[in-house]
C-alpha cells in the first residue's frame, strides 16, 4: 500500500469467490514479514525508543540501540508468526483480512474493527478470532526472555498485547478502505487543472 506496506494478507475482491488456504500457505504469509518495510520500520522504531529513552536498561549507544532494534524486530516476529501462522493453522482459522468493500464509512469502519473479534474459517464459517488474541498474548509471553526486567509480568505482556491489536484494528480500517483512497489519488492525478 502507498508503494512501501506490504498487503499480501488483504483478499480485495468481497465478490470473489474465497478458496481457503492450508497451513503451509499460513506460513507462507508469515515469510512477508521479511519485507524491506519492516527492516525499516524496525529501525525507526528502535530509534525513537532511543531517543526517548525506553527500555532504559538497554542503556544508549550502539549496543542500546541494538537492543531496542532486536526486541522491536523479535516481538513483530512473533506475533506474526503466532497470528498468522501457528493459531491459524492449529484452529483452522483464516488469517487474511476480507474486505467488505461497499456501504457507508461508519458501516465499512465497523465491520474493519470488527475483524480483531471475529475470524473467518477455514469452512467459511465465523467465530471469535483465537488467533489473534492467543497470538498475540504468546508474543507477550516470549518477549518475557528478552525485555528489560522492569518491563516483565503480566502487565508487560497484556500492554504489549493491546497495543498490538490496536495496531491491528487500526490496519484493518486502512486495508478496508485503501483501494478506495488509491482510485481516488489516481483519479486526482489525471484529471486536468483547471
């Protein structure tokens, strides 16, 4: 999206006709997370966290910023790999974001949040979105064996957690409506100034 996010988990077409995908092609959408973008975003991330400090006993520097780099990296990882690959594939959950494509803004935003709690499987069904919520909570978890000490527990895992699934709200709304800002940039683009 915008030429720089990758969008390999969004089904665009709501009229297709959706073909499920097995474990192996789970995984394989996990293998995107190895985008140049999220090297990247990774860094900027991590040099934020420098600038003001978080993750404090990482200390500054070189080796603090490597620090905050690998954390920032590890955790998008894992929750990657866990909600999108290991839960869906264990609970035949469908991990791929299904736009719905046409109705009012509220109604489009409404059904995008929606999708945090509600996933579709792999028989065309739906019901609360595991993956997701387990994912993201065993991300939390794993991160315990890396982040500072003052920032382990369960407070740790669950802010970690949330936060994530804000993210992943907050790229549903954009997964659901960037097709439609992409014609209307276009659109803008090639009509002639007056």
């Amino acid at each position: 999206m915008f030429g720089v996010l990758p969008n390999f988990k969004t089904v665009n077409d709501p009229d297709q006709p959706i073909t499920p995908i097995g474990p192996a092609e789970k995984f394989q959408l996990v293998t995107h997370y190895f985008d140049p973008f999220t090297f990247a975003i990774s860094s900027v991330q991590a040099g934020i966290e420098q600038a003001t400090n978080e993750k404090e006993s990482y200390g500054q520097g070189v080796l603090g910023y490597s620090k905050r780099y690998g954390a920032d990296f590890t955790d998008a990882f894992t929750n990657e790999l866990f909600v999108v690959g290991v839960f869906p594939a264990l609970l035949h959950e469908d991990p791929r974001y299904f736009r719905l494509g046409h109705g009012s803004g509220w109604r489009r935003t409404g059904y995008a949040l929606s999708r945090i709690l509600v996933a579709r499987t792999d028989s065309g069904g739906q019901r609360f979105n595991c993956s997701e919520f387990l994912g993201n909570f065993t991300s939390g978890s794993i991160s315990q064996l890396y982040y500072p000490q003052s920032e382990r527990g369960i407070g740790g895992i669950l802010t970690r957690m949330s936060v994530q699934i804000s993210y992943d709200a907050a790229f549903n709304i954009l997964k659901e409506f960037y097709p439609d800002l992409k014609r209307k940039f276009r659109k803008s683009a090639t009509e002639p100034r007056p």
